[in-house]
C-alpha cells in the first residue's frame, strides 16, 4: 500500500504539534502535498476537506486530558473514504489521559482507517520563568523518536495490501471521556509595562482573544488557556497572574518533573 502523499492536519497554538508531524512526515518520506493549520480561526470557518487514498497526519495538545475543544469540533466536520491516519497528540509531562482515544473514536466517526498513533510530549502551556514545565521540549530526543516513528509507519505500509490486513489500533482512555479544561472563564494573564505594543501576541491567538484597543489584555471569556501569547511575547510582558491556573502551574510544576517519553502505538499484521 502505498499512498501518494502526506496531509497534515492540526492545531497547534504554540508549534509543538505541528513540530512533531513534520518530523514524523520526513521519517514516513513522502510528499506533504499540504499542511492545514486549523490553529487559524479563519481555517476553522472555511469548509473542511474530504480525502480519499492520501495518508494524513492528524495531531492537536492535549487539555485538561481531552483535545481542545475547538480542534475536536473542526476534526468532527472531515470526511475521508476510508483514508489511513496517523493519530497524534502533545501533551506537557503529566498524561494525556483520553485525548487519544477521543481522537481515535472522532476520527473513525468520520470515515478514517487508523494506522498508528502517538502520543508525545511538548512543554507545557502552563510552563513560564516561575514554574517550568517540559521546558524546550520537544527536544531533539523527541525528534528522533518522531522520525522513527515515521519510518515505523513507512515499513508498515511497504508491508500493507489493504488497511483490513491489519489489527485495530488500540490506545489508552477511557469512555465516558474524563471532563476537560474548565468551561468558566477568569482572569488569569497580566500585561506589564514592558508591553511595547508589537502585536505579535495577536497574530498567535486562535481565538482572537487579546484586544488591541484595551492595553492588549486578553478577553476571558474567548481565552482557552493555550499561553501562546504568553510564550510568544518577545519582551516577557505577558504574565500568569494569582489565579487557579498559576496554582496549577505551581502543583505541576512540583509533581511532574519526571521526564516522560513519547508513547507510539501500532497495528499487527493480521496472519
């Protein structure tokens, strides 16, 4: 089986998603004839696409233990005719509880076939000068892991006839799906003086969700925690400030400092 090019589909607030897919496209060695970042609020409202015999590459973060819910709700509206898929998901060195599975059951859901999954580790939103979490990752470890990964599914498919030659691919998670981030919105970012009024936080947000009119502060109720913002901002001005979020920054902080390693998930061939 041999599809003639890649796809990649994804949400990626800060680019360790996207990171990730490219790095397993080089291993799997094939074309990308076209990368869809739905980060983009205006992706988002254009029709999504249909696919056919093209292998794609599908991978969002992980919050809270669910995908973002602005990506799941993206993935639900593509359709594919039986379409091989490689499942990815980022998550920040604490679990990845059910995003995976949710991913998987979505993407079944809308007529994929699913050839492998991954799950690997970028750092955390959450992560700052304070409280530093999965700090720089992926790291080039992890890159190496995600071109291995690639080749993986590059051997399997020089093995693969047909998609019903192979086993389900199972992952971890449970259903009913764990509950997500919180649907409240609060306050949770500071802008500080040192705002010198680049902009560059706005380019990143995928909700639109920092108001140029009004110092650059973030509109809360459009915000879903993603810090792009945050970590994008050349002169730092953008803050965590006393808020559940920062006390959860500081608990995983102190309780995840064990480095995690990528978890891939395969087929068999069936005999």
């Amino acid at each position: 089986m041999s599809p003639d090019n890649t796809t990649l589909l994804y949400f990626s607030p800060t680019a360790t998603t996207r990171i990730i897919l490219e790095e397993i496209a080089k291993g799997i060695g094939k074309d990308v004839l076209a990368a869809i970042d739905i980060t983009k609020s205006e992706i988002r409202t254009q029709a999504p696409p249909e696919f056919g015999d093209d292998l794609v590459l599908i991978g969002a973060p992980v919050y809270g233990g669910r995908l973002s819910k602005d990506a799941a709700n993206y993935f639900k509206t593509v359709r594919a005719s039986g379409s091989p898929v490689v499942l990815v998901v980022l998550y920040g060195n604490r679990e990845f509880d059910d995003a995976l599975l949710e991913l998987k059951n979505i993407t079944v859901d809308c007529g994929f076939a699913p050839l492998a999954a991954g799950a690997f580790i970028g750092e955390h939103s959450l992560s700052n000068n304070e409280f530093t979490i999965a700090l720089n990752r992926p790291d080039e470890d992890d890159l190496e892991k995600a071109f291995s990964f690639g080749k993986q599914i590059a051997g399997l498919l020089g093995r693969l006839e047909n998609m019903a030659d192979l086993t389900s691919v199972n992952v971890p998670g449970n259903f009913p799906y764990k509950k997500g981030m919180p649907v409240s919105s609060f306050p949770f970012i500071d802008v500080t003086d040192d705002c010198d009024d680049c902009g560059i936080c706005v380019t990143v947000c995928p909700k639109n969700a920092i108001d140029e009119t009004n110092t650059w502060s973030t509109i809360d109720e459009h915000c879903i925690y993603c810090c792009a913002c945050v970590k994008v901002c050349p002169r730092q001005a953008r803050i965590l400030k006393d808020s559940p979020l920062r006390d959860k920054a500081e608990i995983i902080s102190k309780n995840c400092t064990r480095r995690k390693e990528p978890q891939i998930f395969l087929p068999e061939m069936r005999s």
